[in-house]
C-alpha cells in the first residue's frame, strides 16, 4: 500500500437494498486503488447512501455529514442514493456536501473525483428519472455475515404515498444468468445466506433485457436459485401480497436452501385505506396468503409491513387494522407513521391526521408487535431449529438467527461466527431473544 492511497468510508441510510448498492460502488473504489475504511474513522472522502422513505431518514443526513466532518473536516463528501435523486438541490447546500449524485450517476461515482478539493457549493450530477431505465447488478458482501442480493430495481406501481417510483425509476430487473452468477460468487466467499432484495421483488423478469414484458418469473427466478450450489441459506425479503404466488409458496415449502421466513407489506387492515393508497389487494387476499403459508409451513415466520396516520384513516379505520392484525397469525410488525412526501397523491389529501394521533397509533402497534413476536417465539420453544451464527459481540453475547428467524443468544465464543448449527430452542430471555441448547455440535454444510 502506497502512502498516498486515499481512504473512502461508506454511510448507509434505509433497506437493504441501499446497503447491497454500497457495497457494490465500495468494491468500485476499491477497484480504483482506494482503501476502504470505517466511518468512523478518518477517510478523504464519505460516501453517504440516503434513503426518502421514512421522514428520519431526511433529518439523519446533515448529522451524518457533520459526524464525517469531526473526524476530517478537509474531508470530501458525496451524497448518493433516493434522497439525493429526488432532492439533490436541497442535499447541495447543506453545509460540507462537495457532491450529490442521481439515480443512474452513482455507480459512476468515480468518474466524478477528478477534484477532491472542497466546494462552496455541492455540485449536482442528477439525472431525470425517465433515463434511469437501465439495469445495474449488486450485492453486499463483507459487511455482515447475511449477503444482500438484489434482483430487481425501480417500480411501477403508484401508491399514493410514495416516492420511490420517483427516486428509483421504472421497475427492471437483472438478467436471470447475471444473478445465478452474482449468488455463485457469493458463496464462494464463504457466505451461508443470501437474501434476495430489490423494491418490487415479485415483479422480477419485467425489464431483464430492456423488455417491458416479462422474460422470467419470480417463482423461476427461486427454481434456478435453489439449483446453484454452496449456498445455505435463501430469504425472501419483503414481497408484495398480490405478487407472492401459490406456486412460489409451494415451491419455497420444500425448497432446498429457501427458508420459511417471509415479509409482507400490508399498510393497512381497512379496504377503504387500501384503495385510498392505491395498493393492489384487498385485505381479503393477505388473509388468503397468510392462511397459504401457515398451510404448508406451519412455523414459518410471517413479518408485515403496516403504515399509521395515513390521510383520512379515522379511528375506526385504525382500529379496524389493529383488530385484523391482532387475530391474524403472523409473527412481528414493522411500524411507520405516515409522513408526507412532497410530489405524491397522498401529500394532497385532506383530513389530515394529527401528529400526537399518529404517534399513539403507531405506539399501540408497536405494542402489538412485541406481543406476536413473543406468541411466535413461545411456540417454537422445545423445536430443533438450524441457526447461523452473527461476527458480533454485544456484551458477551452471541446471537443469531434460526431459518425461520427466531432470535438465538447463547454465550460469545468467537469460533461460532458465520456457522451454523443445530439447535433445540429453550427458553425466552429478559431481553426477548431465546436461549438455546446445541443439538449437534457439528457445523452443518
């Protein structure tokens, strides 16, 4: 290493499929003869990957830029990701930003240090969301012991509370024989489990060769996946409901590598905020694929996604979803409060809720959330389940996670790390991760 070899850091806001892109434009650099090092360490330039979903994730930004700046304040700083395509303006002037970088120009990164010296002004390189219609392959792969595979970009539907049609563009997706690849060559690294991402996963094969049609199918997409070899483990990240098929369900049930762990948006339980939304079912069609997982795989873990305080949602609306998820059997809730985002129908609408009503829904939620999970951990306690092992320590801890994603903890001991094992599950900690026994001491491959 020379000792002019400048050092770049990577900050990553939002869902994994943010984290999956960083770390493709963090191998870009590295390819380029720069070092990769910690954020919180002193580095020439942060990279921050934003996210717009969540109204924190806007506010997180400028703290981020300003914590970069501690550690070197000569330092350069590029903003890339959702945000910075649809706000790259605002992202500009906040002070510190040398550069901002649009949907299609952040894998191009590179190409736009040429001048690493500090700006008055953060210049702006944002495409118009039209052009971003072409396809760009990623995964995450050193970061943790789970690689983010995505196979799919941008989206086509139009719920009316968001923006990501808008930051990301048309829906595309990733050739079929680029992906196999992807996944081989990340299990080569030695990684047990891939999880699959993108925004619209169920909608793969539409756009594969710059086709608006469908050159393959989701449920093709995880036949093939499950041929390829060295891999443990595949997760389904979050699938829309009207996507999710019987056959994809049947076919995952005895899969091979595919575990029974799946994640699915649902936003709300009342039919006539699922139309104002503009969402794609019904309520009566999650209960039906709900009652299809717990058919074929009666453990399975069944994650949902739900929004709080949309525009119009009255008491009665709320309580409607809170009564359709409580009797419903899934297994954990992921909570937003609904905020507004500018150029979306939902930002527009009137009967405006509240923002102390929208916290207290939101809390109430929470609240059910921790009672489903634990519902679903007690009725896994005495099964035998395969757990594979995290690389962290958190307080002389081990954790990690079963294929049908129950938390394990057991005592820190380095050589568990990035194995798996068998397990009897045995008991629910105070901290409500579950205690375990090793079933067969022998690493399985």
């Amino acid at each position: 290493m020379t000792s002019n070899q400048k050092k770049v850091a990577f900050y990553t806001l939002g869902c994994k499929l943010n984290f999956s892109e960083t770390s493709t434009i963090a191998r870009n650099f590295q390819q380029e003869g720069f070092e990769r090092v910690d954020f919180e360490e002193v580095a020439d330039i942060y990279v921050i990957n934003t996210c717009s979903v969540t109204d924190n994730a806007d506010k997180q930004f400028k703290q981020i830029v300003k914590k970069a700046l501690k550690h070197n304040d000569k330092a350069f700083i590029a903003a890339v990701g959702c945000y910075a395509q649809l706000k790259p303006e605002e992202l500009a002037a906040v002070d510190g930003v040398d550069l901002v970088l649009g949907a299609t120009e952040k894998f191009k990164i590179t190409d736009y240090l040429n001048d690493l010296s500090k700006n008055d002004m953060g210049e702006v390189h944002s495409c118009e969301i039209e052009e971003a219609n072409f396809y760009v392959g990623s995964y995450s792969i050193g970061d943790r012991t789970r690689a983010f595979l995505k196979v799919q970009d941008g989206c086509d539907y139009k719920c009316t509370y968001c923006t990501i049609p808008l930051a990301r563009g048309i829906s595309r997706s990733d050739e079929l024989q680029n992906v196999l690849n992807n996944a081989k060559e990340i299990s080569q690294q030695g990684i047990k489990e891939i999880v699959l991402t993108g925004v619209n996963i169920g909608d793969y094969g539409k756009g594969e060769f710059g086709n608006k049609k469908h050159e393959h199918t989701f449920l093709e997409l995880v036949q093939a996946l499950d041929e390829v070899e060295g891999i443990e483990r595949l997760r389904i990240s979050s699938i829309e409901p009207n996507l999710l098929k019987n056959e994809t369900i049947d076919f995952v049930s005895k899969s091979r590598t595919f575990v029974p762990h799946f994640h699915i948006p649902l936003q709300s339980g009342s039919n006539d905020i699922l139309k104002k939304m503009k969402r794609r079912y019904l309520r009566e069609l999650y209960i039906d694929r709900v009652n299809k997982i717990r058919e074929v795989m009666p453990d399975a873990c069944i994650g949902v996604d739900v929004i709080v305080g949309f525009p119009g949602e009255t008491d009665e609306h709320f309580l409607e979803t809170y009564h359709f998820l409580n009797d419903l059997d899934i297994s954990y809730l992921h909570v937003f409060t609904y905020s507004e985002r500018d150029n979306t129908e939902a930002a527009e609408m009137e009967n405006v809720i509240p923002a102390n009503v929208r916290s207290k829904r939101s809390k109430m939620l929470r609240g059910l959330s921790v009672k489903k999970r634990r519902a679903f951990y007690e009725s896994q306690l005495g099964t035998t389940r395969t757990v594979l092992f995290e690389a962290e320590n958190k307080e002389g801890y081990i954790h990690g996670f079963t294929e049908n994603y129950v938390k394990i903890k057991t005592p820190w001991n380095p050589e568990l790390s990035n194995t798996l094992h068998e397990i009897k599950l045995t008991k629910i900690d105070e901290d409500g991760s579950v205690r375990m026994e090793f079933v067969r001491d022998v690493v399985v491959v």
